[in-house]
C-alpha cells in the first residue's frame, strides 16, 4: 500500500472567507497528522460551492497523499461536500437506504420531526466507505482513489476531532512514516542569499528538510525531519544543528521562541554587564524591545529619547557643537549618544541611534533610511553607517534588530569594553 | 472586458504551514477586496513546492476572476513561485536584462555584494508584466489569461500592502461590480459593552451593517454598505456616522487608518502644544507610539525611561526622597515624573507611567498590573490609577493605550494646562 506522507486540507463554507474569520480546524489537524508523521502540504478554505470544490479537490488529490475536508456535510441546500466528492471523482452521488432508515429511526426516536432534507445526509459516492459520527447525525466519508484518500469530515470541532481519532488517526498512523520533528535556528546580523550560500549544500542532508526566512529581526532556518519515531527525528535535527552551528558560529543567536532581545540579556547576563540607550529616531524602540524581556531590570538600566535636537545636549550629554559641526544625523552624534547616556546612567555599555526614518526630512547628502548605530563601552567606541530600504516603520524595525545584534555581539566578546 | 467578481487567493510558503501560524496577509487582502465589492471565493496555503503551486494555481484560476499569490518571490531556491506560474501558464521563464542590470545597481550603490541568485528576482513569465515593489528588491508578477487577472506579490505584508495599494487597487476597482463601502470609527477610553449599549438601536439602520469590536487602543466600530455605485454606499455610510458621532463625542477619536497616536498629534498641533514622556514600566513604548506618526517631531519633544530606581532621581528629577517615601510604583511618582520630564524638557505636558508588568514582582499591596498615570501642564498634574489584567505585553500596551487617550483629551480642552 502506498504510504502517506503528506496531507491537503480542505475548509469548506463561505463563512470560514469572511474577514477576521479562520480555520481552526485546520489548525488543529495540522498539528495533529504532524506528530503522526505526515505533512500539511496545502490548506485551502473554499466557499460553499460544489463545483468550485470539486476542482480544489483534483488539486489537493495532486498535492497530497491524504486529503481531508471539514465542513459541508450538514442537511441543509448549501451543503455541498458530497456533491463535489462525486465531481471531483467523477462517481454518481447514491442514496444508502439503510442508512436513511437508521436516521429515521434516530429522529423519532427522539421525536423529532424527520424532513425530508436530512435523507441528504445518508448520500454518498459510489464505491466511497462511511465514517461514523459518534456524537451527530453527518457521518463522514470515505474514497480512496489509486492509493490515495479523500475523507470527508463534519466542521463541528468536536464531532471533527473525535472522528478523526476514532477513525482517522489509527488508519492515517498505519500508513504514515513514522514522527516528523521541527526547529527554528535564528541568524541575526546576515542577509538571506549569504546564508543560503553558506548552508546550501547541507539542506536536505540526514534526511532533514530546511527552509530559510528572513524576518525583521534576522534570518530564521526551518528544519524539519521524518523518522521512524519523534526520537530518531529528534536526532537528526541534532546531528544537523551541530553542522549548521559550527559554520555559523556567532551568527546564530537562538532557537524556536528564543527572540533577540532574549538573546541579548542572556549574553549580557553571562558577562556580568549592563546597557542603556539613547534613541532619536527610533525613539524608545529598542528600550521597549530589551524590556519585552521579563526580568530586564537585571540588566537595563535605562535611556534616554533625546527627539528634538535641542534636547541631545539636554538629556544625553551630546556637545552642542558637536550637533552644529556635524548634524543631529552623524557619526559624531551616535557616538556621543552612546557615551553620554553610559555616563550619566552608569551602564557598563551605551547605544546610540540616530537617523531618518521619513518620509520627510532627507536630503541627497543624507537620505531617508540613512541610520547611525553606535555602542559605547569602557574603552572603546563602536559605530555602524546604516542605509535601510523601506517605509517609517520598517526603517525603525530594522534599525532596532541591528542595534539589538550588535548589542549581543558586543556583549559575548572576551573584552566588551 | 470582464467584470472582475471573485477573487481567489493563494499563500506560498511551507512557514505557513506550520502549527500555530497563519495568513496574515491573505486575512488582509479579503478585508481590503471586500472593500472593492470582490468577493474572495478560496483560500489556500502552500508549500515552496512549484509542482504544488501550480496545480493550486491552475485550480485557482477555475475558481476566481482574479488571482493573487504571496510570497515565494525572494531570490533563494526556495523561492518557486515563478517558476509555478509559468509551469500553471504553460509559458517559459524568462530573465528581464534590464531589471537585472537596474537590481545589480541598486545592490551596489549600497555596498552590497550582488550574489547571482539574486537575478533569479528579475525572472517572469513570458508576457508577463512587472508590478513594482517601492519598497523591497523583489517585484511582483502580473499575468493575464482569459479576462483573467494572476497577481504574484511578496509575503513580506508591508511591501505586499503597498504594491497592492499602488497597482492592485485601481486596476482591480475600474472592473468591479457595484460597491461595497467600509468605514471604521474608533473610539477611546470606553469599554465595548457600554458602547454597545449606547448603539446597539443604531444598528443595520440606513442599510449599514455594523460590527463592535475591542482592540489594544479601544473600541473599534465596523461599518459595511452595500450599493449600486460607491457614492451610495458612501452616502448611507456618512448618515450613520453622523448619528453615532452626535452621540459619542469626544469618545470618538478617528476613522479608518487614524490611530490614537495620529488623533494626539492632531489635538495637540491644535491646540499649539508639545509632549514630553517619562516611562518606567512600559520603558520607551509611549515614545515609540508617538513617534510612529510622520512629522511628530513638530509636537514631540523627547522622552526618558528610567527603568533602574535609582536613574528616576537622575534622568527625570523624582526627588529621592519620594522614591524612599512612596515607592518607584506610586501615585507620587508618576506625578513627579510627568512634572519633571515636563521641566527637564520645556515640553507643554508631560506624562510620566510606572508600573508593574509582571510576571515578577508583584505583591498583595501593588499587584502585577498596577499602573500609575499622571499628565503635567503648566497649572496642574492629572494622575490615574490602573489594574490591568493580562500577561506582560497587554498590560505594557493597554497602559500605553490609555495614557494616548488621556493625552489625546487633555490636548483638547479648552486650557490644557
């Protein structure tokens, strides 16, 4: 029999596409077939529609090795799974009498009035098998088509969930591969291409998929890895971190939920320092984002947002002449930010931002998106020239991830100062 | 020319994929193709898989009028989403020289080194066209097939908003049919269900649909009307907005994309008057919120956070004697930092914030979630003290959300001072 590797989801109902609305259960059996080894290669939600989920149905049935669909198999006109099973596979829809007798007898036995329309619900492909729905009146369905597996299950969360164990699960886990097991690894302070270059030839080895993903606060690798049981696939991430680790070496700050500015108050914490800020265009940004950390107060102590020009001097020590000489934008004044709020707040290490986020205020000589970035410590002075790409937000986005990396950086060197 | 109707949407990612992650920027394009009277009819989500992307491709074009794609366009190898498009198009992939030569020089003015793969960003389809990307290297794709449209933009959401705003919006508003207007009103310092009260007999009247919800700055108010043209549903959107804000007042404080930061800015450039912050808990967010808005620095004057106890004496003037007295969280202290962030600054008002987020640090007497709020003017200090439910991030944001609120209305009284 042929295994099953990878899964396609399908919502079906109109309401699951109204904004704010969204797929839960999709979610949840995402989840649930990824501890049985099988991977979610597409989700799709599709409205109401027979024949627009028949053709979602040929694609998912092109896509995966499984394809499971919620929703729509309810008594009512605008439930249409079945309808577009029998579409999909180009089988009649046909009625089981027994079925139908059995709903019947369910309904008076409780002595509800049986409508015609509920007959519906005993419909079903031909040649296609029944799922039981212990705890409603919608069974499911089940078709298999040249090794692989339609199955069609109420959108109920709970009737959902329990057919899926009941019925489901113990024949997706006979089929399925064995464990998938995943992990983030974060990359601070590269580009995406210069990563993937470095790592390119590692992905797919042991057996280990790797996705790359650049986000705001640096690059993310995504390893994912199958093996006979969570504890081989477990090993193999292992085996595979130590390579990636020992190339990247500083680059890589974390893993999973571990976010920079964790990563920052972990290095600053082994090495027994302190850091403050003073920000002018970010202007409390990355104050806010050390602080995100609970337990910060160990190690920030505090900054400064000196945002007009006036207040440089006032409020982080920056020489007048020195901001008349060289402009609030410069490498003088990041340098004098740094120092001044290391002084005045006795932090052992000070950062200074200072830049143009927009969308005023550019000139050809200093654009917008030109920042200053500098670290200030005992002995000496660090200072970065940036030059982002993007709007406001994102230039203060990434001005913040920057001085965020180069923090940790400083932080975990033998000799901060 | 055919009417553009239905739209069919389709994420590209494996990321996507994962437990716990969703679709962002397909939640967005729904909210905002809503607006243009296009109904999204499906959804999926996809692995960086080109052979799946464009099976999901073809089957997408059979759904929808118009088909847009994010992500998958970045310059690595597993970025496949034009390659899926000319493999769902049946068309060669062709490299656009000229693009190439524009990027190449792009990367090298910045200093950058311009690694070969990143021509892979100037690939498309043969008889595609370009949509450009102001904000990001990578320019999306656009396709026509039948009267049918196939947008390919990037997953990254400002860029991807953007684009769709610039090139997206107007071709796909001229072929919509009808219109369905959206407005939303948001309004400060109220709780949902007492404005829900106060409205609920507004509701669906004049033919508008309204929906409540609750958001991190307040009550946010969604109204939907459907007509013949968009100046109907404008004008049935403009008479229930003037009923709701002849009942709300001052509570309402903007529409649509008006934050609370861009309604302080409005009242205090009306008002003449400029803003200083004094920031322990939520430790440079209030700045940051401030300072999000274009041209802020015409009403900001600067910040400090003083986040150690003993930097509140020394970066905003708390005598220490007070600190010893009260607390670092106290009514007394919040008052003297608003007082002397205000001093320190020559801003019009100051606002000083302590509190406790948590999860450490709490105690019976001031628990995880007490923060003290105080606005100094020239005459007199207003002080607010709150309990806050939530983890550390909500209580962080809410407090900052609230003192945006008491700031945006003490800018608007007649002597703010």
């Amino acid at each position: 029999m042929r295994p099953l590797r990878t899964a396609a989801l399908i919502a079906v109902g109109s309401e699951l596409l109204r904004p704010g609305r969204s797929d839960a259960n999709g979610d949840w059996l995402t989840e649930r077939l990824g501890r049985l080894g099988i991977e979610v290669v597409a989700r799709t939600i599709v409205g109401d529609d027979a024949a627009r989920t028949a053709t979602v149905i040929v694609a998912a049935l092109r896509a995966g090795d499984l394809v499971i669909l919620t929703g729509g198999l309810g008594p009512t006109e605008d439930d249409r799974t079945r309808e577009a099973l029998a579409r999909a596979l180009g089988r009649p829809l046909e009625r089981d009498a027994e079925r139908e007798e059995r709903l019947r007898a369910m309904f008076e036995s409780r002595g509800r009035t049986f409508r015609p329309m509920q007959a519906r619900q005993t419909d079903k492909p031909r040649g296609a098998e029944w799922v039981d729905n212990p705890l409603g009146t919608a069974p499911g369905v089940l078709c298999r088509r040249a090794g692989r597996l339609v199955i069609a299950l109420p959108g109920v969360p709970a009737e959902m969930r329990r057919m899926f164990e009941d019925s489901v699960a113990p024949l997706a886990s006979a089929r399925a591969m064995g464990a998938l097991a995943r992990r983030a690894l974060k990359i601070g302070g590269r580009l995406e291409a210069s990563v993937d270059e470095q790592l390119r030839d590692l992905y797919g080895t042991r057996g280990v998929d790797v996705t790359i993903l650049a986000g705001h606060e640096g690059i993310e690798l995504q390893l994912a890895a199958h093996g006979a049981d969570a504890e081989h696939a477990r090993l193999a991430l292992d085996a595979l971190e130590r390579e990636i680790a020992d190339r990247l070496g500083d680059d890589l700050y974390g893993k999973d939920d571990e976010t920079l500015p964790v990563a920052v108050g972990r290095a600053l914490t082994a090495a027994g320092l302190s850091v403050a800020t003073a920000e002018s265009c970010t202007a409390g940004l990355l104050a806010a984002a050390l602080t995100e950390v609970p337990g910060s107060s160990a190690w920030f102590r505090g900054g400064v947002v000196p945002y007009a020009d006036d207040l440089k001097p006032v409020l982080a020590d920056v020489p007048v002449e020195v901001v008349a000489r060289s402009g609030a934008v410069s490498e003088d004044v990041a340098r004098a930010l740094a120092e001044g709020v290391r002084r005045r707040t006795g932090a052992s290490l000070g950062v200074g931002i200072t830049g143009i986020a927009g969308p005023g205020g550019g000139s050809a000589d200093k654009p917008v998106g030109l920042v200053h970035v500098a670290i200030a410590g005992p002995a000496r002075t660090d200072h970065w020239r940036l030059l982002h790409v993007g709007d406001r937000a994102l230039i203060r986005r990434r001005s913040v991830s920057f001085a965020l990396d180069r923090l940790r950086r400083r932080a975990s060197e033998r000799e901060a100062g």
